[in-house]
C-alpha cells in the first residue's frame, strides 16, 4: 500500500473519531439536567392557600425575570425570546407577553401556564442610572414625581374606596389583554391562578387581581414583593375581605414599602413577611421600624434572601439565584437621607 493511500486512510479513520467524539458530547451536554427542571409543574403548589416558601421562591424568580434590563437583551422581542428559553426547561408551555406605554402608564407583563397552574407577573420600574438600576431614582422619578399621590376613587370596591391613580392607571391600561390572555391560558383544563409582582408590579398586582375578580375570575393566590402603599383604609378592608391570605414581602426597611407616606393616608393591603438584615423571617409581622433603605429594593436581593431560607431538599429542585453582581444597585446616599428625612417632616407636619 502506498503512502498515499495508508495517509487517506488514517485521516478517514481520524475524521470518524472526531465526528462520533463530536456526538457524544453534544448529546453528554443534551443530557445534563437543567437545575429546577419541571419545577413549576413538580415543585409549585397550585392548590395552596397562604403561605409556602416554594411558591415564594419560584413567584419571585417569575418576577425577578420580567425586567428586560436583566437579559442583556436590545428589545422586547430578543427579551420575549430570552425569557421562554429560561421558563421553558421549568416546567412552562405557553406564553403571551404585554408592553404598554400609554400616557404616565408603563406597563410589562408575562402570562405564561402549564397544564396546572396560570402566573401573572408584572414588572417593576426599570428606572436607571449610568445603566445600572436605581432603587432611590425610582422612589423620585417614579412615584414622587410622576404620579403625585393623587387618589382615585372606586366606588364599585366599596363606598369611600380611593387608591393610587398612577398604579390603577398603570393597571388599567393594559387590563383589556391581561383578561384575553388569562382567558385563554385558563381555557381547557381546569388550572390555578396566581398573580405576582415586584416593585411597580407589586403594586399593580393588588389591583389587577380584584379587577378581575369583578369579571368572575378565581384568583388562588397573591405574591408581592417591595411593593408600595396602594390605597385608603377603605380599600384595604374591602381587598381583605377578597384575598385575606395574600402574601406581601418586605425585605430589611426597604424604602419603596414605605411609599407613599402613611401620613398621606395610604396603607398596604395586607401585613408583611419581613425578612430582616439578619436573614430571620417574621411572617404576618408589622411594619419595619427605621429609615428607608434604597439597596434592599433590588429584586436579586429579594430572590436571594428567599433562596437562602429554603430547606435544602427544595434547593436541589429549583433554580439557583443569579447572583447579586449587577443587581445591588446604586444606594444614592445623598437621596436616601433626603428621602428619609422627608418622610419624617410628612409624618410630624400630619401630627400637627
């Protein structure tokens, strides 16, 4: 045989290797298993009423992932993409994704659902500075700004029921598709509400849920997380009659939870499960006594905290935290004081 041909055949035999190497270890890679894999089918308990760390956990992970400047993503469409390519290895099948800017509204949401259960989870403000997120930028440009306090009133909830005009607006905008999505996704087998939200979204969330239990819809549970006072003493007890079993976060004094000030008759619709700088958690607790903190309104240091209270058999089956690199925020030290120091003046100025 010559050498040519002995050449040939060595390479032959080496392109063959190379190939069979080359399958084997994209369908190694194929097989290794997605962390949480189907947990939003096997872990999340659907029928639960109140209080469950899995659903906690799993809910703010939903709302931890609806902020588009988390992806590393252009725009809405390379995000819509990003998010189905987390949720899907989930346990997650369908999705619909709405984007409002309408007016002071800007409203983002994903509806998505299994054959088990449907989540709302709304975005929160992406408020920003230097291209970084802004816990305090959002308290001022957000809420102290742009919407100003005003009260709405909805006599349909309840005589004497007022509530925050720029957080119903924010709901309201984008009402009309929330309800044909959740139509659809509810449609066929029988499934499980949820319907959750940090931050802006926390707020809307509240509203959203009783909107659409005006138009016949069961809601099984309500998750927030650093939302905002939503409305009067008058809304609150009508929405406690509604959801008394909602579960509403607080992580260590964070500073949107005390907006806008009591002083200004505002109140949260339900006691908060404070989870305090030491990582202890109260559930049901009052409200965190101190001054405002700006860093403690990051949503990766919600996910964190509540990662980091799970027993360990269920973090083997849900997705880890994505770290807190990017997400502790800028903690305007010069505004936090402001903020705080306007929070008092409010509070002695109503005492007077």
């Amino acid at each position: 045989m010559n050498t040519k041909n002995k050449f040939s055949k060595v390479w032959l035999k080496f392109l063959l290797l190379s190939m069979a190497l080359g399958l084997f270890i994209s369908s190694s890679a194929m097989a290794q298993p997605v962390l949480g894999a189907d947990c939003y089918d096997r872990v999340f308990e659907e029928k639960l009423v109140g209080h469950s760390l899995a659903n906690a956990y799993l809910l703010m992970y939903a709302a931890y992932n609806t902020y588009e400047n988390r992806m590393d993503v252009t725009n809405f469409l390379e995000f819509k993409k990003r998010f189905k390519e987390i949720f899907e290895p989930l346990g997650i099948d369908r999705f619909d994704f709405i984007d409002i800017r309408e007016k002071t509204a800007d409203t983002q949401a994903v509806i998505m659902s299994n054959s088990k259960l449907v989540i709302v989870a709304f975005r929160g403000s992406e408020s920003s500075k230097n291209k970084k997120f802004s816990p305090t930028k959002f308290a001022y440009d957000w809420i102290l700004t742009d919407f100003n306090f005003f009260k709405k009133r909805i006599l349909w909830w309840g005589w004497g029921v007022k509530v925050h005009r720029g957080l119903y607006n924010a709901m309201e905008v984008a009402y009309d598709d929330l309800k044909k999505y959740i139509d659809s996704h509810m449609a066929g087998t029988p499934k499980r509400l949820w319907i959750t939200g940090h931050s802006l979204g926390a707020g809307i969330a509240p509203l959203a849920a009783c909107r659409l239990a005006d138009d016949g819809l069961s809601i099984q549970g309500v998750y927030t997380y650093a939302g905002p006072r939503i409305g009067n003493d008058e809304f609150v007890k009508a929405f406690k009659k509604r959801f008394p079993d909602m579960q509403r976060w607080v992580f260590d004094n964070d500073l949107v939870t005390k907006l806008p000030f009591k002083a200004l008759k505002f109140q949260h619709c339900a006691p908060p499960n404070n989870i305090y700088s030491d990582g202890r958690l109260v559930l049901g607790d009052g409200e965190m006594r101190g001054p405002g903190k700006a860093r403690s309104h990051a949503p990766g240091m919600y996910l964190q905290k509540i990662y980091d209270l799970l027993p360990l058999d269920l973090k083997a089956v849900v997705p880890a935290p994505p770290g807190l690199v990017n997400d502790a925020g800028i903690a305007d030290k010069e505004l936090e004081r402001e903020f705080n120091g306007s929070e008092q003046t409010t509070e002695e100025n109503s005492e007077n």
